[in-house]
C-alpha cells in the first residue's frame, strides 16, 4: 500500500495552479478565474482540505480525426486538482508500470514507442506479431474497477475522496454501471495506464511472449507462431472481459509479421525503416498551407519515404506558384 498523503496544503494548490496555467491561450473563462484568483485557489484548498470539494460539469465539443470523438472539458477549478492529483499518482504508479508501456510517461512518448517497435521488429523479423487495441476504451472504464484498483496502493482516505469525486464526475449514457472517463482530463492519462497496468501485468506474468508494447490501449504481442498469437488472443480476450470489462475491437485485430510491416501508431514499421501511413500521408497532404508547411516537411523528413518527399516538395511549389500568380494578377 502507498502511504503517501495528498498534499492539499494551500501551497501545493499554487504550484497546481502555476502547472495548470503554464502554456493556456488566454479565455474569457481564465481571465475571470484569474481575476479573482486568491479567493477561489483559497475556497479550493479548503474544499479539498475540508472533504467538501465537489467535482463540476463538463462541456463538450467533437473532434474528427482518424475517428469521431467527444472531448469533455471541465471548468478551470476542477483542472487545477486535476494536476494537483495528476502529480501526486505520477511518483507513486510510474515506477511500477512496464518498461514498455510508452504513453504519457516522462521520457517515454509516441517516437521512443516507435523505434522501439522497429528495434524489436529487427530482432524478431518472423515472428507472428499480434496488434490490436480495445473496443471504445475511455468510454468502457468501469468506476468500481478502476477505484478497487487505486484503493490497492492509495491508502490515504482524503486522496480516495478526491480520486471519487473525479472519476464519478463523468459516466457514459445508457450503461447499467457507471463507466467511462472523459478523454479531455489530465487525471486520465494516468488513470487509463493504471487500469491497464492489469493487462501488462497479466500478459508479462502469464502468457510471457517473446516482447509486447503498449501506447495507450494499443498493443503488440510477439508471438513464435501462429498458432501461439491464437491462444494469446483468446487469453487476452477473456481476462480483459472477465477482469477490466473491455473488448478487443474488432477492426485492430490482426496478425502480420513485422519484415511485411506492422500498421501502428499511424505509421508502417519494418524492421529496417518505416513511413508514415497511407491515411496520414494524405492527410498532411490534404491539410497541406504554406503556414503548416515547415511542420509537415519536418515530420515527412524523419518518418516519410523519398517518394512522399518528393510529393510534398512539388505540393509547395505549385502552390508557390499559384501566390505568385495571384500576387501578379492583383
């Protein structure tokens, strides 16, 4: 069990404070916190000390992407103890998560994610490497599970108050249990690599393949054949449905072996080289502007190939070409 109590002290809700600002566009709703903001920093610290904070509405509003999605925000009160909790589980879980958990970690992130699947992939060219990700997965986060799973190392009882509020602050429509947490949240980062430290646990301990990678709810599992990928498959569905609630989607749930290139984390990865996708080269090429364009050239530079290079270069030139034109004709 962690013995560590939360800090809620006024102090630490500055420094929370000061983290959350830290990089925020000015808004008419930061602008109105900030004017009054030792008041409301100081009511803060003593709902918090006092175990009368309560968590507060979200708004929403939908991205498109790869896929559709519904990002939920939270006012700016309930942000500043998003870090505040953020910080205090980061030093008490990060040192117990698997090496190769690559998402939302401090010296990690999404290109060490990839070049560790490359190294891999170079190590086992042909082997049968199993990807897939879960079905809907922030919105299937089952309460009751993910609080069982905190109370196991957080024995503090003011921080399991807070740690309530926050994840009873959301619950997907329709479900018969409360489930689901809002992507738009910091705490959730962290929140969906403890309830899938499970999952690394039961794979690393239980099936022991010949490597596995997690970013996020994606992941890979190295297997030595075909036949072995398919008992890993069926253990990884059952426990996840038997121990977390969640399903394997099923339109990231394939079998390859990495010298054809593994299709992951928007990019085709080969033991010796990778590129980005198809989708996401026509997506830089779709959302292509002179303003975009040193960004685009930088990413296509280290992840692209010499034919998507070569597209992007000529991409610029005709629209340079279509300025200067303009530029003349006015």
């Amino acid at each position: 069990m962690g013995n560590e109590s939360i800090d809620v002290s006024l102090n630490n809700v500055w420094k929370s404070w000061y983290a959350f600002r830290r990089g925020k566009k000015q808004t008419g709703e930061l602008d109105a916190f900030t004017y009054r903001l030792e008041a409301e920093l100081s009511c803060l610290q003593a709902d918090l000390e006092g175990g009368t904070y309560h968590h507060g509405g979200y708004r929403s509003f939908t991205v498109t992407d790869n896929k559709k999605r519904t990002i939920l925000v939270a006012g700016i009160r309930d942000r500043v103890v998003h870090r505040l909790v953020y910080e205090y589980l980061v030093p008490i879980y990060d040192k117990t998560f698997s090496y190769d958990v690559w998402s939302c970690r401090k010296g990690k992130g999404l290109l060490g994610a990839i070049l560790r699947i490359q190294g891999l992939s170079a190590r086992h060219p042909r082997v049968v490497v199993w990807r897939a990700d879960i079905r809907k997965f922030f919105d299937n986060i089952d309460h009751a599970i993910l609080l069982r799973i905190l109370s196991r190392k957080i024995d503090d009882a003011n921080a399991m108050a807070i740690l309530r509020e926050i994840v009873s602050s959301h619950a997907a429509a329709g479900s018969v249990a409360p489930i689901g947490i809002p992507i738009g949240n910091l705490t959730s980062q962290i929140f969906a690599n403890i309830y899938l430290h499970e999952l690394d646990r039961f794979v690393a301990h239980a099936l022991k393949p010949l490597a596995y990678v997690r970013y996020g709810d994606d992941f890979l599992v190295y297997a030595a054949d075909a036949g072995c990928a398919t008992r890993f498959r069926r253990s990884v569905g059952a426990f996840l449905h038997e121990a977390l609630h969640l399903e394997i989607n099923s339109k990231q749930d394939t079998f390859v072996r990495p010298w054809q290139g593994l299709n992951v984390l928007g990019m085709e990865i080969f033991p010796n080289g990778r590129r980005l996708n198809r989708r996401n080269r026509a997506r830089i090429m779709k959302r292509l502007n002179f303003a975009n364009s040193p960004g685009y050239h930088g990413i296509l530079r280290y992840h692209g190939n010499e034919k998507a290079r070569e597209r992007f270069d000529w991409r610029v030139l005709g629209m340079l070409d279509e300025e200067h034109a303009r530029a003349d004709f006015i």
